[in-house]
C-alpha cells in the first residue's frame, strides 16, 4: 500500500480505459476529511475496478448524485471501524451502532461527498448529493447496474474504509429525473 500523499490518480485502472476524474475528488475529500475530524492518517490501498455487484460490509452508507455527474456512492466498513470513527467525531465512546452511530457516520459519508462535489463544481461539472442511506448488516448485494464500481481501501488507524463509486458524466441531451 502506499501513503496517500495528495497526488493525483491519472493513470488507466489496471487494463481498463476507466476515466478516473471522478475518482480524485472523493479520495482527496475522504483524506482531508478524515485527517481533519478526527486527525486519521490515511494509506490508500490498491485502486481496483469491479463489475460484478457489491456485498455490503457491516455498515455501508449510500449517497446518490444527480447532475453533470451521476450515480452513487458507498462507503464501506466494519462495525469496530464504524464505531472508533464515531467514538472519535462525537467525543464519546460508541459500543454498539444505536441511532446516534448512524447518524455520525451518514454524516460523515456526507461531508465526504459534499466536499467531492465542491471539487467537481471547481471542475465544471454541477451535482447533487441525496440524503444518505444506511446499510446496517453485512451480505447485502446492492447491484449498479453496468456501471462498474472503482473501488479505493483507506487504511487509517480506526479501521478501514472502502470508498466505491459508480459514477458517469451526464452526457449532452440525456435527461434525469431531477433536471
């Protein structure tokens, strides 16, 4: 694994053409987020493209975009992680994922996304974020479809988190139910 060090991924993902511009401003949101609530050093695992549907970790939290950029996004961890997260934003000790652990971590997946659409609006590109979802259980298959998932660990010392996103640009003339 390598430290992540706020550098650009630009290259192909493995021998896939997958255009990665989506990829760089959820991973540099996530990093400084990360770094920034709760003093986390990040390592970025190894990049990988998915095409098959993802099986939910113990928590999974779900936001959609709509826009310029379309699709979703999901941030996946371990209970223990979820909870050390939480443990650390809130200022208390979290043992089991009651309904203030879910609403610490929904927040967190929301800064995060927030944060990437900022950078995609720097970028030219306009979108949305939906209220997030949930996911609490492990085994859940969630299906995107035929958009393949790129998908991205982030070590930090509270557990790991793994950012997927399935994501395209709006192409001209394509309409969404929210334009």
């Amino acid at each position: 694994m390598e430290r992540y060090s706020g550098r650009q991924i630009s290259r192909p993902i493995w021998r896939w053409k997958v255009d990665v511009k989506f990829l760089n401003p959820f991973v540099q949101a996530a990093v400084e987020v990360l770094k920034a609530e709760m003093e986390a050093n990040t390592v970025r695992g190894e990049v990988t493209l998915q095409k098959s549907s993802l099986t939910s970790d113990d928590i999974t939290v779900l936001i959609n975009l709509i826009g310029d950029v379309y699709g979703v996004v999901m941030y996946g961890m371990s209970t223990e992680t979820c909870l050390n997260l939480v443990s650390k934003i809130m200022g208390q000790e979290f043992t089991e994922f009651n309904a203030l652990a879910q609403s610490g971590v929904a927040e967190l997946g929301n800064v995060i996304s927030g944060q990437a659409t900022i950078r995609f609006s720097e970028s030219g590109f306009k979108s949305n974020i939906s209220t997030p979802t949930v996911l609490n259980g492990n085994g859940v298959e969630i299906s995107t479809l035929d958009f393949p998932r790129v998908v991205v660990p982030l070590d930090t010392q509270f557990g790991t988190v793994t950012v997927h996103l399935a994501l395209r640009e709006k192409k001209a003339g394509e309409a969404h139910l929210a334009d």
